[in-house]
C-alpha cells in the first residue's frame, strides 16, 4: 500500500484524483489532503478519505475545518507553513495539484521528500523549473507531468532515444474564442472566458485557456520539462481535443498520443506508473468522431504565444515574470478592472520593462519569489495609472 498525499484535492485534478483512488482503496494510504477555502467540500473529502491531516492553507478556516471534522481522529492544520510542512512528510507518491504560483515551493517540498511527484502545478516549471529538476534529481524523485499534453509528450517519448527526437508539438483547443475577432474579444466577460468548449476546469485555468496563457505556460513547461530547444517545441490548434501530442522524429516519422478529453485519464497513468490500470474513461470512438482538424494559431488574436517563445528564449526568471503578471492581470480582470484583451497587454509590458534583471539564474527560491512579487506589483500600478 502507497502512502500518498493530494495537494489541492478541492480543485478539479484533486477531486478527480480521489476519484480514482476510491476506485481502488487497497492500494493507497492517503496521509494528508489540502484545500484553500472551500472548507465544507476539504472537511467532506476528510470525513470519506480519512487521511491522517486535512490542512486548509487558509489560515483563518483552522476553527471552521476543526469544527467540521469534530469526532474524527483526523488532524487539523491551517496556513502556509503548515501546509509547506505536511508537504515535506515523506511519502511514496505526492499530488501538486495547487492553481498558480502558492504551488511551487509545495512542489518543491513533495520533491524533497516524496517518490514520486505527480505535477499539475504547471506554475512549478515555467517560473521554477531548474529548482524543481535540481531538488527532484537530488532526491531521486521521479517526475511525472499531470497535464494531458505533457503526459501525451511523455508517453509518446517513451523507448525513442533522444537524440532521434527532431520536434514536439501540444496541441490547443483554442479556446472559446477561437472564431472571434479581436474586435468581439474586447468585450469578453469572465463568465463567458470561464465557460471552455472541451474540458471541465476551474475558473481560472478556463480563462488561462481562453487568452491561450495556459497553452503558453505548457509551451514553456514542456522546455523545462524535456529540455528542448525553443526551435523544437510547437502547438498546433485542434478543436477537438484528441490529439494532445507529437513527437516527430528526425526520420520525419510522427508518433501522436489520442484519448478523449478526461483528466483521469492522465492522473490514472501518473497515479500507477510505471504500470497501466483500468481506468473510468470512455473508449476513443473514430468512427463516431469522423475527423480531426488543425489550423495555425494566430498570435496576433492571441500574443500569449509568442510571449511564450520570448519567455523561452530569455531564460532565467522571465518564466516567474509572466506568471507573476498573468496572475495580477487575471485578478484584475476578474474584479472589473481590465478588459480581456488587456491582460496580454499587461503582460507584455511587465516583460519589456527593463526594471527586473532579464539575466538572473531561477536556481533560489527568494529570486524567483522577487521576480513573482516585482511582476504583480508592475501590474498593479499599471491598473493605478490607466
């Protein structure tokens, strides 16, 4: 039996992680799950996973989560540091599964003293990706990307040796706005933005997918991830989402990873690696689906793109700048403050702002937190002076 932990187990990839692990209670001992605020769903996980702690990493829920779980024999804990210290328990298989930059140093902390780290916390990489590899290598902790192009790219990778790999692509699905024209994204409200054709994800991913920030993200999670030159790694756009992956060789033979849109799919491989499981997921149907389509993205509707390739290019801690002000812009978006096609603009000043050193190494965590702070702060008073 594995003894596991699930970071953010009230998000989308936590619930769906659960999922699979009642399916199959035997095999696992969950230690510790985590929530933020939705307390009533953390204290009704605890109450029917009985892990050993539920931490909220809302410090002002201790007394509400403790009430909850009255007459269990779960223990309760609330905060940020309680949170970084039930993440440093070892452990065989750990879940990063936090929205946004909160979940690097837990990923950090699962690397350090887990086995095995499942990521889906893509913020991990793109703004902390060498701190991450250096303490996962260090530890000898295996890595496993929780994300359905990542895995697809894993996969697809497994068996061809490295040097053979000339090209990766992921795929996009392009989002809700795929056919719009700037002119109608201009008006994009966040319920319209949250609302993706293809998968089910919380607020924030959908409208990171939206804007296509999400698919910049993966783009610079993949070169950290696989270590590929910017030149080698593409997207393609692919409504359908069936393709999430690849990976042409140098033969110009391509190997493509297929499956319909549902996570547990991806966190059932990373959850019984290295071997393969039944898993709760509907058959792929050809037949039925009669096509796949493709087109160019187009990074004038959506700059995310080529900021990614910029971020890529530059190194360093340009990753935790783009995050840094995706987030600031996102929050400001949300709050009614920016328009949607605002929060690219905003990026892409933090990024050409010549404030914050374009050259520093990401290899400590206190540079990547200043670059982190110093974007948000960018875009805060960019909303002061607009």
């Amino acid at each position: 039996m594995r003894k596991i932990s699930i970071f953010g187990s009230t998000g989308s990839i936590g619930t769906q992680t659960l999922d699979l692990i009642e399916r199959d209670r035997d095999s696992f001992d969950v230690f510790a799950i985590s929530g933020a605020r939705n307390i009533e769903l953390l204290a009704e996980q605890a109450r029917r996973i009985r892990p050993k702690i539920a931490v909220t990493a809302d410090d002002t829920a201790y007394h509400a989560l403790k009430e909850r779980l009255s007459g269990t024999d779960i223990d309760v804990a609330a905060g940020r540091s309680a949170l970084l210290d039930t993440a440093s328990e070892p452990i065989d298989w750990g879940m990063s599964g936090i929205v946004g930059f909160a979940g690097l140093e837990v990923s950090l902390q699962i690397a350090q003293s887990g086995k095995v780290l499942a990521l889906a916390n893509k913020e991990s990489m793109v703004c902390g990706g060498p701190l991450l590899r250096a303490a996962c290598k260090q530890a000898q902790t295996t890595l496993l990307p929780v994300d359905s192009e990542h895995s697809a790219l894993f996969q697809a990778m497994l068996g061809e040796a490295r040097e053979d790999i000339s090209e990766i692509t992921i795929t996009a699905s392009g989002g809700p706005f795929r056919s719009w024209t700037k002119d109608a994204m201009s008006g994009v409200t966040p319920a319209q933005a949250a609302n993706h054709p293809k998968w089910s994800m919380g607020q924030r991913i959908s409208i990171d997918s939206a804007t296509l920030f999400n698919k910049a993200l993966e783009l610079i999670e993949a070169k950290e991830l696989f270590d590929f030159h910017p030149s080698q790694i593409k997207t393609v756009i692919h409504p359908q989402s069936i393709i999430h992956a690849l990976v042409t060789l140098r033969d110009q033979a391509v190997i493509a990873h297929l499956g319909v849109p549902d996570m547990r799919g991806v966190i059932g491989y990373a959850l019984f690696y290295p071997k393969r499981a039944d898993l709760p997921v509907a058959p792929l149907d050809l037949a039925a689906l009669a096509r796949l389509d493709f087109e160019d993205p187009d990074e004038v509707r959506f700059p995310a793109l080529r900021l990614s390739r910029e971020v890529m290019e530059a190194g360093g801690l340009a990753g935790a700048v783009l995050n840094g002000a995706k987030e600031a812009a996102m929050d400001a978006f949300l709050e009614g403050q920016i328009g949607f096609l605002d929060m690219a603009v905003s990026v892409e000043k933090a990024l050409q702002d010549t404030a914050w050193d374009h050259n520093s190494a990401c290899l400590e965590i206190d540079a990547v937190k200043q670059a982190d702070k110093w974007s948000r702060d960018f875009v805060e008073n960019l909303k002061k002076d607009a």
